[in-house]
C-alpha cells in the first residue's frame, strides 16, 4: 500500500501546477467550497503556480501557510495529511496512542476547526486525546504534554505570521518542538500520502464513550500558572507592585493568562489594552501582529501615555514571543529588541538568584548563532556555560538534553526575535513566563527609584555597548523562492575581501559542518573591526533575514557602525537580481 501511495505521490510531483490544479477540480466535490474558490481563478497563471507548485512545506517543526484551496495551501487536506502522517510515524515508531496527544489553537481563522478535524483523526487511529476546548497559549501546551506525559502535542497557529496564515506545529513527548530524526520521520510519512486519498476521523460522543476523548479542566491552567510564578526572582519588600504596566495580547492566547498571572502576583496598576484583549482573527487594530514590529505597540503606547505606564508588554496570538517597550525620561517609550530584553532577563536573574544562593553551581545558557553578544557575556561573566544553536527553539531546547547529560542546569535560552525560555519545564518560547518576569523587573527598579531604562544602560556601561539592525527582504511567491536562492549563492561565493569599509576576516557557511550543528542555510561574515553580519532565509515565511551587529565603547558608535554596516551590504544584495 505504502508502494502504491508513493507512486501516486511521485506522479503527482512531475505534475505542473496547471495539471495540479485541474487535479483537484477533478477531485473535489462539487459543493466543496474550495472548488468554487479554484473556480474563481481559472486563467490566473501566476495565483495557479503560487498555489500548486509545491506541498505545503512540512518543516520548522510542521506547517504554516496561507489558507486557501491548493496543495501550498492551509485547508482540511493538507492538515488531514499532516495529522495523519504524524500518527503514521508514531505508531510505526512503537509509541503507546494511550499516553495521548495534547491539541490547543489560538485565535486564527480555522484554528479550532482545524484542531477538531486533527482531534478527530487522532481519535480514528487509537490515540487518547486532550483537547483544549477553547484558546491556550503554546507554552501552557508545552507544559501540557509533559505534565500529562503524552506522546505528543498539535498547535494550531500561525504564531506571528499575518492574518491570512495558520499552521501546525508539532510537538514531541519532551514538549520540544519535533527535531532530527522524529521530523524527518513525520515528513517521510506525510509524503507517503495522497492529498485526496481517505482519512478516517472518528465522532466525539464515540471517542468520549470509549474514554479517548479528554477536556483539560482548569487543574491544568492552574498547574502552569503555578509554575510560571515559582519562576519569580523577587519578591515581597524587594519590588514595589505599584508600577504602571501596560499589557497587549494582539487579540491573542496570552490574554486571560498574562493578566491573570500578573494579578496574582499582585500587580495593582496593570492596565489591559481594551481593543486587542477579545479575540480577533482579523486582528483589526493591528493589522500584522507581530510584536517584533514596534507598529503592535501603537495603541498600547497611547495607553502607556494616559496611565503613565513604565513597561508596555506585548504577546503574539499564541503568546509564546513577548516583546516590550520602556519609558524614556520625556514619556516617550523605546522599543527593546530580543537581544536587549533576553540580555536584561539574563542579568536579572543572574543577579537575583546569586544573591538568594539559589544560582545553579553548573548552569548553561543557550543562544542562536545569529543572536547578539550581550548576553552571552553577562551569562558568562556569572559563571554560565554558553550553547550556541541555529535559530528555532526546536534547535535551543534540543540543548537541554545534552546539558543534563553533562550535570548542568539549564538557566536560559534565547534569540534575538524576541523568544525567550526562561526554565526548562517548558521547551519552547514562553511568552506568559517572560512577561511576568520582565514586570517583576520593573518593580524592583522602581523599589530601588529606578527605571528599566537605567537599568539597561547600566549593563551597556558594565558590558560593553552593543548594537544591532535586522531586515527583512520580502521576496514571495515562485520568483521571490528564486531571488533568494541566487542571493544566498552569491554570498557563498563572495570573493571580496570586504564590504565597503568593513574587512572581512572569517566566513563562515553553516550549509557545512561548523561544530556540532546541523546543517543550515545560514552565513555568518566576522569583520576585523569585531562586528558581524549573518543572513539566512526565514522558514516560515518568504523572507530573507539580515542581521547587523557591533559593539564599541559608547552607543553613538556602536549604532553608527551598525547603520553602516547594514547599507554597505543590503547596496551589495539589492544589486542581485
């Protein structure tokens, strides 16, 4: 059967996107809403390709796309195939279906009904199921799993993406995101499957009447939260609860648990940005929710002004990325990126716990190889033993494994796109536990007649100055796939011994082995004045991400060079065609 399936399959990769497309109008029903949507772009050469050029790419730990009819598409055949092949691969593994899969969503559009149709199929191949009935965030899943020792777990999320996506993330029984060979086995499971070829799913009154079907009580919600506040560094007459803070959930997850977190540890001046607490799929008043943007932080920053708020913090619809900005001395506010927010919560931490002999003899952190040095440093001037990782949580929690084998405790691990795990009962971003922390933060300044900002610029002053930029060249569709290909190649390649002013002193191509990680279409450049730059393509979106780094004794300079740096090389990749 397997054979046979992989005929179909093949058959239908040597297809062209035209005969694909005629493929499903062949094949879909006729009161299938997605046919009349495939209808409605007949003759439509460049939307056609777009949309069936390929299968929707299972990587980065599962799906994400835009949704719509197509085999590059988020629609009910594409997850049914993913969700089946992850039940293939776990059965065939020798898991125990009994253990269960946990399914949560966010606020997306098709969220739930894609986590009941993945519930359902699950069911349909003897896995016990523990179904969120309505919104939780992905590090509350992460928990989830490993609470309820279950063999995996399913978010249906796009995380920061625009509205118009959703996606599928996978997560293993550590409660990591899947990696290695348990991905690649997944994968290969999923290929095996015809888009159109049936799927079993079973009924729920069935599955509950067998005892397969499960709802989380509040036990779980309880559970997490308790544990995100065992996280807290100070306490007590140690911070002053009276700061203003100001939190947005982007309309997303985060919102009943970030504020219910805060109101616990007993926050009085929290102020909740009205307009994007309910869910919105549409996310109305922010348009792209991502907080990495310092646009999400609009209405927040107007809120920010009326309550004189100290600390804006903001969540992505499944709140596993918190970001936030500081007031400055005029009322103003600043935007911190992750390097700067995960160098504060490293120095904070560090600092708290070493004070309270709680700081662990062997600790170790983790980064990404494009993530900047600050924190690094301070991680190390307290002792920490520094892991470098690619870029994913996937790939910096697979670090906490090897860490324990070794006798260390892991403390923390980050990268500079505003992720940041701050214990390692959750494997992923934990966005609930950071905004907490980074509160907490506040109030301790503010105890002590400081600001956030004060803070920040007395590790600048400790540390060195450290600046970055990132950017992002938006390439989409087939032509954008292939620009960012050839630009790729052209670095690779690069002969030129500097960019502009800046001499190059190291390459070095992550597509090779570099240590002990994976291979990745990563390139890192190290110039001789200290700084650096890397790019690499985004593996959820059709990006190309630049990223500029330097640090130099006072911030004018560091920025300067930064500012520098990045026109000298994006005048060298606009010039690709």
């Amino acid at each position: 059967m397997v054979k046979e399936k992989n005929q179909i399959n093949g058959g239908k990769e040597k297809m062209t996107p035209l005969e694909r497309y005629k493929d499903w109008l062949a094949k879909l029903p006729q009161e299938e809403e997605m046919r009349q949507e495939l209808l409605e772009i007949e003759g439509k050469e460049e939307e056609i390709a777009d949309r069936f050029y390929q299968d929707l790419d299972f990587g980065t730990a599962g799906l994400r796309g835009i949704c719509a009819a197509g085999s590059n598409r988020m629609n009910r055949y594409t997850v049914s195939r993913a969700v089946q092949g992850i039940a293939d691969y776990l059965l065939e593994t020798g898991e125990n279906s009994l253990r269960g899969a946990v399914i949560a969503y966010d606020c997306r559009y098709h969220s739930k009904e894609f986590s009941f149709l993945a519930a359902r199929i699950l069911l349909a191949n003897g896995f016990r199921v523990y179904l969120f009935p309505d919104m939780r965030p992905t590090p509350e899943l992460s928990f989830a799993i490993r609470k309820l020792r279950a063999v995996c777990g399913i978010n249906m999320t796009a995380s920061h993406n625009p509205k118009e996506y959703n996606g599928l993330k996978v997560y293993y029984q550590d409660g990591a995101q899947i990696f290695g060979e348990v991905a690649e086995g997944m994968a290969r499971k999923i290929k095996e499957r015809d888009l159109f070829s049936p799927i079993r799913e079973m009924d729920f009154k069935e599955a509950q009447e067998k005892r397969l079907l499960v709802f989380p009580t509040d036990a779980i919600d309880e559970e997490y939260l308790a544990y995100v506040k065992k996280q807290s560094v100070r306490d007590g007459e140690e911070i002053d609860l009276s700061v203003s803070v100001v939190y947005t959930p982007l309309n997303g997850a985060g919102s009943t648990f970030v504020k219910k977190v805060l109101c616990k540890r007993g926050f009085s001046s929290l102020h909740i940005v009205k307009e994007q607490e309910e869910p919105d799929p549409e996310f109305t008043t922010v348009g792209y929710p991502n907080p990495e943007d310092p646009k999400a932080f609009l209405l927040a920053e107007k809120l920010g002004r009326e309550t004189g708020a100290e600390l804006l913090i903001a969540t992505d619809p499944d709140s596993d990325r918190m970001a936030v900005e500081i007031q400055e001395e005029d009322g103003s506010y600043r935007f911190l990126n992750g390097n700067q927010t995960g160098a504060m919560l490293i120095a904070y931490m560090a600092q708290g716990r070493k004070e309270k002999g709680l700081f662990p003899e062997k600790g170790a952190m983790v980064q990404s190889i494009v993530t900047g040095g600050m924190g690094s440093a301070i991680g190390q001037a307290y002792g920490l033993h520094v892991y470098y990782a690619l870029t994913g949580f996937k790939n910096i929690c697979s670090r906490i494994p090897q860490m324990e084998a070794r006798g260390e405790t892991f403390f923390f691990g980050y990268e500079e796109s505003i992720g940041c795990a701050p214990a390692a009962e959750v494997r992923d971003k934990d966005g609930v536990c950071s905004a907490m922390l980074m509160a907490e933060m506040a109030a301790w300044c503010k105890k002590n007649d400081r600001h956030l900002r004060d803070y920040l610029e007395e590790l600048y002053r400790e540390y060195g100055y450290f600046a970055e930029s990132q950017y992002s060249m938006i390439l989409k569709g087939i032509p954008g796939k292939e620009r960012i290909s050839r630009i790729m190649q052209a670095f690779r390649g690069q002969k030129q011994v500097a960019f502009g002013d800046f001499a190059v002193e190291k390459k070095t191509d992550y597509a090779e082995q570099v240590e002990d990680l994976p291979r990745s279409d990563v390139l890192r450049f190290d110039l001789t004045d200290g700084s650096w730059f890397a790019l690499r393509p985004s593996g959820t979106e059709p990006k190309l991400k630049f990223y500029f780094y330097a640090k130099k004794d006072s911030r004018q300079e560091s920025e300067r060079t930064v500012h520098s740096l990045q026109e000298q090389v994006l005048k060298l990749a606009e010039n690709i065609a």
